[in-house]
C-alpha cells in the first residue's frame, strides 16, 4: 500500500467519512479502478489519511463476486454508520437491468462490503443514479437519488423512504425537483438538463441540499433548501452555484476540530479529475435564494 498526496490521486464523486476514535478519515469515490481492463477487477477503493493531505491505499473496499449482477458503471459510493454497521450506497448498472443505487454492507469503514439489499432499493423501471441516504427528524431513512436525464430529458431530484433496516424501499418515490428549476443551470445537447449528486445538511435548523448540474462555465454545484425543513419540501432553488469552475458532486464532512469542510471533484475533465476540499461558506449556504 503507498502513500499520496490530495492531488496525486485521480478521483471522481468523493465522499469522506471521517471516525473520532480513529482520528483517521476514509475517502470513498468513483476510481481508476478499471472497468474495461481485464487486468483490473471492477469495484471501489478506500484511502485514509490524518491529515486530508497524505492518503494511505488504495485497499480494495469492494469487489463483487462472479454472480454480482452489475457489470459496468460502479459510480459514486457513499458511506455511513449506521446501528453498529457500515452501510454503503452505491450506484451500479448492467445491459440487462437498468441503472440504480444498491445499499452493501460492512463490519469495518473501510469493508470489505457485500451486498445488503437485493439490488438496487430505486425502482427497477427507472434509470438512477447517486443516491444518499438521509434521515428524518423522526429517525425514518430516506433514500434521496437522481431520476437520469437519459429517461425524462429534465433530470429530476427525487426521494423515497427505506425500511428501517436499509434493505428495501418503504414507499413510493417523490420528485422533489427539476434541474431546469435552478437559475443557474444550463441545457446540454438536445436540450437535457443534468442532476448529479444529491447531498443533504442540516443548519441553523434549515435543511439543506447540495446538488449538481452543468451551468455556464462547465460542471457546477448549486443548493437547494426545503421551504418547510422537511424532505419532502417543497424545495427552492439558489440562484447561484455555491461552486462554478467545472467542479462538483460535492459533499459536507466535519473535521477533527468540528469545522464543516466542503469536498468535491475538480475539474470535472477526464482523466485530470481531483479532490478539492474547502471550508463550507456558511452565509452562502443559508443565504436566501
């Protein structure tokens, strides 16, 4: 295992977890992992560093088994504590079924994990993508996702509640937004709309999502917030990105010393694609849209 540093290694939608009785973060991310290579074998990697400069790894997180029904698109994993376990949300694909996020498992942040729902939680007839998980007030888990814009041309935010134990979908999916509904976001080819990378927080009370699109100077990421602090909303758009340089598929950590810090990926050009964390401005993040 060797060790890099935060702009050596190449990494799409990164999600950090960091574990005080470790004093260690654990990045998780889209990798070079190769998907098409068959020298490399499909899957996620996890890094750890003290410092979120020098970055131990890559140590293998997941690899499926011979009869895991995903062969291609392994994107975007994210990772949570969750009842004494280590659940991962995770986005996967096959030519025989359609895109969606499925929920792994593991004992350890770092897994190895293996696969806890039975496929992907987000309906089979859709094509998803990027889910993250989100719990209520009143403890219920919510799986929030993006509807793909490969389907309904203006992709789409949506929400849906999850059995208290993470396997299964508990209710029908909600479609909180449009991407066209941001100010800043900008139409792709054929007039499609993007959204990326759902990532909800809570502050001063307020609920809080960073979520991602394209906008006029490439890949950006905007913040919606719920009118009435519930999952549901209904949600309003930011009339500017919180971030606008090609960068994003973002999300909020805490630090050691309990400041919020903002991670995300950038450029959003291939293969140059790095983590970029920041500090979380705050009055961006609660000003009014």
């Amino acid at each position: 295992m060797s060790t890099s540093t935060t702009g050596e290694l190449r990494i799409r939608d990164p999600f950090l977890l960091f574990v005080p009785d470790e004093n260690c973060y654990y990045l998780f991310g889209t990798n070079d992992v190769k998907q098409h290579d068959p020298k490399c074998k499909v899957g996620f990697d996890c890094y750890r560093s003290s410092d979120l400069t020098h970055w131990n790894g890559p140590a293998p997180a997941f690899r499926p088994d011979a009869d895991f029904w995903a062969t291609q698109d392994y994107w975007a994993p994210e990772v949570y504590p969750y009842r004494g376990k280590y659940y991962m949300f995770a986005t996967f694909k096959s030519p025989e079924r359609r895109r969606g996020t499925q929920v792994l498992i593991a004992d350890w942040p770092e897994g190895p994990y293996r696969p806890w729902s039975d496929g992907p939680v987000t309906p089979a007839d859709w094509e998803c993508l990027d889910g993250t998980l989100y719990r209520a007030k009143d403890g219920t888990p919510w799986i929030v996702f993006c509807h793909e814009w490969l389907q309904i041309t203006d992709g789409a935010i949506c929400a849906m509640p999850l059995t208290d134990d993470l396997r299964s979908a508990a209710g029908e999916p909600i479609t909180l937004f449009h991407a066209s509904e941001a100010p800043w976001a900008r139409a792709q080819q054929n007039q499609v709309f993007v959204t990326d990378g759902p990532f909800l927080i809570e502050a001063d009370g307020r609920l809080f999502m960073l979520w991602s699109s394209f906008g006029d100077e490439g890949y950006a990421m905007g913040i919606a917030e719920s009118a009435d602090g519930s999952i549901t909303g209904p949600w309003r758009q930011h009339a500017e990105p919180l971030y606008a340089g090609n960068g994003g598929h973002g999300m909020i950590f805490r630090t050691a010393d309990g400041s919020r810090q903002v991670a995300i990926h950038s450029p959003n050009t291939p293969p140059q694609e790095r983590l970029l964390i920041f500090p979380l401005p705050l009055d961006k993040l609660t000003g009014q849209p």
